[in-house]
C-alpha cells in the first residue's frame, strides 16, 4: 500500500500569522517538518498542501513538492482533501506542519496502524508531561475508552470529576498526526462546514465523531511541542537543541 505524508500549511494563521516560515534555529519551521516526515517514508513521498506561493516556493527550493490548494479550505483536514485529489496513495498522513519536534518513528506507527484498520481514523496522543498545563486552551486533551477508541476531544481539562479523589493522575493530548483514506478525506470535506462540536472546540476532528467515525488512538513516544502562538517559539527552539546535539 502507497503511503505519503502531506503538511497542510497556510500562511494567514489568525493566532500567528507566517507561522510555517518562522526561522527556527535557522530553518523554517515547515522545513523541520518535511524533513522530519521524510525520514519516515522518504523525501518523494512528502508533500506541503498550501495556497500561498512564498511557502510553495521555500518548500520547492529544498527539494520537496508543494500542492497548491485554496484560499478557502476550513481546516488543515479540508485541505488535505484538496490535495489528495492531485496524489495517487492508499494512505495519507497529516503530519501539522506546527511540530517540528515530531518523531519519524510515531509517523510510522500511525501508518502502521491505519494499515491493520482501513475503516478507521488514526490519530496519535501523547501523556501530558509535568511542564505542561491541562487547563491550557492550546492543548487539545484526548478523552478514549480502554480499547483506545475516541470518545471525545477538548480544550478543557478531562476528564472532569466530581470527588477530589477521582481526579485523573494525568492527561492525555492530541499529538497532530493522523492517517485517512481518500473516501474518509473526500467524506470529510463533503460535509460541507465545520460540524457543531467542532466549531465550538475548534477541534477538526470531532467533525467525523459527528460523522459516526471510528477514530484509532495510537500512544505516540511523547515530547510533542506545538507552535501555536509566537511565545512557544522559544521551548520549541530549546527542544531542537537539544534533539541536535544528541
């Protein structure tokens, strides 16, 4: 089965404008991704979905395909459906063009996975380490049942409890890495808008819960850091520091 990886990236982030051209020890930040999501499945199979022509440019100049798509697409996920019109796979993994601290191996596993369960959505997660806050809105917390199916996503802390007791010794959070096939992706836009829970969380894929879709959670090997607005800048840098000097 022919696997490929695609970064949707779009240039006009409300939270951070620019975002996947953020110099990041140098380097633009899509690049970290590609190059990451290339030691996975190979440089040929890595693809930036985009419609800004300075990001298809920047992605072109180092050796990687970009795939125009439109101005108008909802979400990352919505994309991805453009483009996978114009790439010929069994499987595409969004890889979020905003974690460049990704492990190649954790693409793999999501890979894998969706391989042994074509009718269902995968997506990884990861255990909230001592350095992070649950309350944070920016951290998308992972509610699955004890066979690692989706019950639910959001960016409040749970799950909740009514008895100090029964507090949850920890969370877990989304890890941006998910695997479809093309019908799941073309279902997925043809919903036509972003669905009522989804709007309300600004979670994508609570779109294919309200879509009665199985979603796969796969445990991913952690120290996942997101750039979601300028002051993450700086963890993210000290993380790839430190990766690079290992």
């Amino acid at each position: 089965m022919k696997s490929v990886v695609i970064i949707p990236a779009r240039y006009k982030s409300s939270r951070f404008p620019g975002k996947p051209l953020v110099p990041l020890l140098g380097k633009p930040m899509i690049l970290w991704v590609a190059e990451l999501s290339a030691e996975a499945v190979g440089r040929d199979s890595v693809y930036v979905a985009t419609d800004d022509e300075r990001i298809a440019q920047i992605v072109e100049a180092a050796g990687f395909s970009a795939v125009m798509t439109s101005s108008s697409a909802l979400t990352g996920t919505d994309r991805l459906a453009e483009a996978a019109r114009q790439i010929d796979a069994d499987i595409y993994i969004n890889v979020q063009g905003d974690e460049p601290v990704i492990d190649p191996l954790d693409i793999r596993k999501v890979r894998d996975l969706k391989r042994e369960n074509l009718d269902s959505i995968i997506n990884a997660y990861c255990w909230i380490h001592d350095g992070e806050d649950p309350d944070s809105v920016n951290v998308p917390k992972v509610i699955s049942n004890e066979q690692n199916r989706l019950i639910y996503m959001s960016r409040k802390a749970l799950p909740g409890y009514k008895d100090e007791k029964n507090a949850p010794a920890r969370y877990k959070k989304q890890v941006c890495i998910y695997a479809f096939t093309r019908e799941e992706l073309e279902a997925f836009q043809s919903f036509g808008r972003k669905s009522a829970l989804e709007a309300c969380e600004d979670i994508e894929i609570l779109r294919f819960l309200e879509m009665n879709k199985s979603i796969l959670m796969v445990e991913s090997s952690g120290g996942s850091l997101a750039v979601d607005v300028p002051e993450d800048v700086a963890p993210v840098e000290a993380a790839l520091q430190r990766r690079e000097g290992q």
